[in-house]
C-alpha cells in the first residue's frame, strides 16, 4: 500500500486533501447558518461530480457533465439511505461520508489510468514451443 501511495500523482493527493478538509470544515460549521447551507449543498453536489469527471479524461465534456451529475446523485442518495437504514443519519456525518468517497474517486483516477508494468517474459518450457 505505501508504494502505490508513491505513484499517485501530487495533484490527486492534494485535491484528496482538500475534498477531505472541506467536509471537516463543513461538518464543523453549525447548519442553521444559510451561507453554510448553500456551502453545504454545493459541496454535496459538486465534490462528487467533479470526481468522477476526472475519472474520463478522454470524454467529451458533455458526456463528463452528465456522468458526473448522475455519479453525484448516486451517492448522495446511497449515503442518505445508507446512514437512515442504520439509523445514524446526521448531516456532519453525511457530509464527511460523501466527502470521503470523493477523495476515493479522485486517488482512485490517477490509479485506474495507470500504465500497466511490462508483461514479465518467462523462458519456460511453455515459451519453447
């Protein structure tokens, strides 16, 4: 786990830390605020749309858009509904859980677009054929 911690881009890394610094910061701010509302929703639909259009770099830029926007709405909804089924709803939490999946997907592109390492030949009796 450390090496491929390594290989990640610093770009990744640092916009990881700042997806999860937002949520913290937001989890900490108290709701009845209105501009912390408005911060609030923004970073619920924004985070992860933004997330997952950097998982297509080679996708056209409407297609990115709505990618990400179904993407956001995804997991918005699968954290709402995870955290009322198990009944430990609360809006700090729900903020930090899709805080942290956004981080995940932006340390997961950097990974999945990866060259793959050289194929390893082997000199066996299976290659003598």
């Amino acid at each position: 786990m450390r090496g491929m911690i390594g290989r990640l881009p610093r770009r990744a890394l640092a916009g990881a830390a700042a997806v999860s610094t937002a949520a913290a910061g937001l989890a900490l701010l108290q709701p009845g605020n209105a501009a912390v509302s408005v911060l609030t929703a923004a970073f619920l639909l924004l985070t992860p749309a933004t997330a997952a259009a950097l998982l297509l770099p080679g996708q056209d830029l409407l297609a990115r858009v709505a990618v990400g926007i179904g993407t956001a709405i995804v997991v918005d909804t699968a954290v709402a509904q995870t955290m009322l089924s198990t009944g430990t709803w609360s809006i700090p939490g729900g903020v930090l859980a899709v805080g942290l999946i956004s981080a995940l997907l932006l340390v997961a592109g950097p990974v999945a677009h990866a060259r793959p390492a050289a194929p390893v030949r082997s000199r066996g009796p299976a290659d003598a054929a």
